[in-house]
C-alpha cells in the first residue's frame, strides 16, 4: 500500500507539474502571438478610442496604444516618421494628404464618424447659443488651434458666419487641440468654449449649445492605414473592427453620426 500511494503521489505530482508547464507555455504563446498596434488619434475622438481600443483588445488579445493630439500636428510627426500604423483623423483632408504623400494605403482611407462642434459653458445657460455669443457677455472664448485643428477651424468659421469674428478677436483664447480647448473651460480660464460633443456629451443641456450644421463645414472624420502598418493584420483587424456594428455603436454612444 505504501508503495501504491508513493506511485501515485508521484503521478500525481508529475500530472501537476506538465499541467502547470503547459499552462505556462500557453500563456508565453499568447504573449508572443498578441500584437501592439499603435494609433494616432484626433484629440476629439479620445474617450470614444480607448473604448474602442478596450473592447477590441478584450475581443482579439491585441492591445492598442494611442497618441492623443490635433489632427495637424499628428499628421506632422508621421512626416517625420513617427511609427503610427493607423491615423483616425479629425477631417478628410490628411488621410487623402497621405495618400499623396505615399504614406498611407490604397484604398485603405473611410469616414468612420461625423463630428458635431459645440458651444459648451458649464456656468452660463447656452440653450439659445447664438444670442449668448452674438450678446458678448463674457471675457474668454476658447478654441482649438484653427491651423491644425478642425474643430478650431470650425469655430472659425461658425464666428464668421455669426459676423462675430472682430468683436471675439481680443477674447479668444487658442488650445493647441481640442483637449486643451475643453481644459480652459473646465479651469474657469474662459467661460464658454467650441468644443466637441463627444467631449461634453454628459453635460447639462443647458450647458451644451449644439452649433447648426449650415454655421460650418461638415466634419468628416477618416480613417487611413499607414504604410507603417500595412502587412500588420492587427492594424487591419482594428480597423475592421472600428467600421463593424459593435464598432459603430461605441462610437454613437459619443455623439457621432456617420455618413
């Protein structure tokens, strides 16, 4: 009996220890398998991709780093061969740019949302936007850089529309993105700002100012495979998975609409 029970101690012991390595070598497996893609995003699209990026991650085993900043500037440093493999821009103009450029890939360029801009003051009631702007009761305005931010650009020429662009001159106060844009608000270091709605989408209505669609351009926001990432299929599957219905209703959560 004694013998028994030491032979199957050792079974037992030498069953634990396979499946241990075995369980071992599969983790290691998965780590080697899993990628890292690496994604250059509009700023205004911040809360949206990594809610992308978690559940793409927990779908596929993937994980998604971004880099987070106005659509100009990031176009800017992929110039300069920053190793972004996809580009989710603010406009349509830099990834068709990187096309020209020979550094994105054919075919690969699609509107993945379009973008609403907003008047947004977390202490003024801006329900009637236009007469808050057109009274000019405030000291600072805050906008995103209009040379690389579309959503700057965009307030622009909301501004020009109104005919308000000479009288807010002095009160404009310019964010390098529309991150920035949002924080001078929030800081109280301007009370109303033209930000996005997927920035602001769980504020007050009385606080959010949704500025009509014929004040400014559409904001067609596209989406492009660098050349970077082009044999990546992990870059490609994010990008599938971004166009896909549980895709698309992440990003509709955010305020967005498609074309």
């Amino acid at each position: 009996m004694k013998i028994d029970i030491s032979i199957r101690t050792y079974r037992c012991a030498m069953f634990s220890r396979f499946c241990l390595f075995g369980l071992v070598g599969l983790a290691l497996m998965s780590q080697a398998s899993a990628a890292e893609i690496h994604v250059a995003v509009a700023a205004n699209f911040t809360k949206p991709a990594e809610a992308l990026g978690a559940a793409f991650t927990r779908k596929t085993g993937d994980s998604v780093t971004f880099s987070f900043g106005a659509t100009g500037a990031l176009y800017a440093q992929i110039t300069q061969g920053a190793p972004y493999e996809v580009l989710l821009s603010a406009d349509n103009t830099r990834p068709a740019q990187a096309m020209k450029d020979g550094l994105g890939v054919e075919g690969s360029q699609f509107t993945y949302a379009v973008g609403a801009v907003v008047l947004y003051a977390p202490g003024i009631d801006v329900t009637d936007g236009k007469a808050v702007l057109m009274a000019g009761a405030y000291q600072h305005l805050s906008i995103a850089d209009p040379k690389t931010a579309p959503y700057g650009a965009a307030a622009v020429e909301t501004l020009e529309k109104l005919g308000l662009t000479y009288a807010t001159s002095s009160k404009l106060v310019v964010g390098e993105n529309i991150s920035q844009a949002l924080q001078f608000v929030d800081s109280g270091n301007a009370e109303l700002g033209f930000v996005a709605l997927s920035q602001v989408v769980d504020k007050p209505a009385s606080a959010v100012w949704r500025v009509p669609a014929e004040l400014h351009a559409p904001i067609l926001q596209d989406a492009v495979l660098l050349k970077t990432g082009a044999d990546d299929p992990a870059a490609k599957a994010f990008l599938a998975f971004v166009q896909s219905d549980d895709g698309k209703a992440i990003i509709a959560q955010f305020g967005y609409t498609f074309h």
